[in-house]
C-alpha cells in the first residue's frame, strides 16, 4: 500500500507556468509513476509517466514538449512541469503509482491513486 498526494495546482493565466508535485509515503523507490487528467464532464485521461528508475519517460501527444515528468527518490516525490499551459488543461490532476515497470497510458493498469490537485488555466 502506498499513499499519494498531490500538491501545487491552482489557477495560472494561459501561456503560464505550474509545477505539480506527488510526495509517496512509499521510500523504496519501487513504483513506476505516472500523471493523469480528467476535466469536467470528461474522462480520466493519460498525461505522463516515468518509469521506476527514472530512465524512461512518456508523455500524450496533447502535451508533449510543453510538461516534464520527473522525481526525486530522496524526497520521494515526482514532480509535473507545466509550460506554456492552455484553457484545454484545465483538469483536476491525480498521481498514480504502479508496481510493475512498464508505463502504460491505460489508467485501469495504475494500482494507487491520490485525490488529485485542481488546475485551472483561464484569463
């Protein structure tokens, strides 16, 4: 059992910049990691992953080259670099943990979850 909690979301003007954070009570470093998204009235939908030992990363093609996934395993925490952020980010962003190695976009295959951090792009 690992617990995830997301941090850092909040409203950001579009073309801005926000930095969501994932601390894992789990300090073994064991967990492939992953970002995801779901906007009101809309499915849970891939945005990021990073695999258990941080050589592979993996991004929608929605947000690919504007987030950066990454983590830190003295801190326990994976981090997602939002840039040049848009209206269409608007979501609610959870972290999810997965014991196998492979970093798939299917949210069924995560096997933790956190209660997700609110970000919303507007003017």
């Amino acid at each position: 059992q690992v617990q995830l909690v997301e941090s850092g979301g909040g409203l950001v003007q579009p073309g801005g910049s926000l930095k969501l954070s994932c601390a894992a009570s789990d300090t073994s470093g064991r967990f492939a990691m992953g970002w995801f998204r779901q906007a009101l009235g809309k499915d849970r939908e891939f945005v990021a992953a990073i695999t258990r030992d941080g050589g592979k990363t993996a991004a929608s093609e929605a947000v690919k080259g504007r987030f950066t996934i990454s983590r830190d395993y003295g801190k326990n925490t994976v981090y997602l670099q939002m840039n040049s952020l848009k209206v269409e980010d608007t979501a609610v962003y959870y972290c999810a943990a997965r014991v196998r190695e492979q970093i798939p976009s299917v949210a069924s295959l995560y096997n933790y979850w956190g209660q997700g951090t609110q970000v919303t792009v507007s003017s």
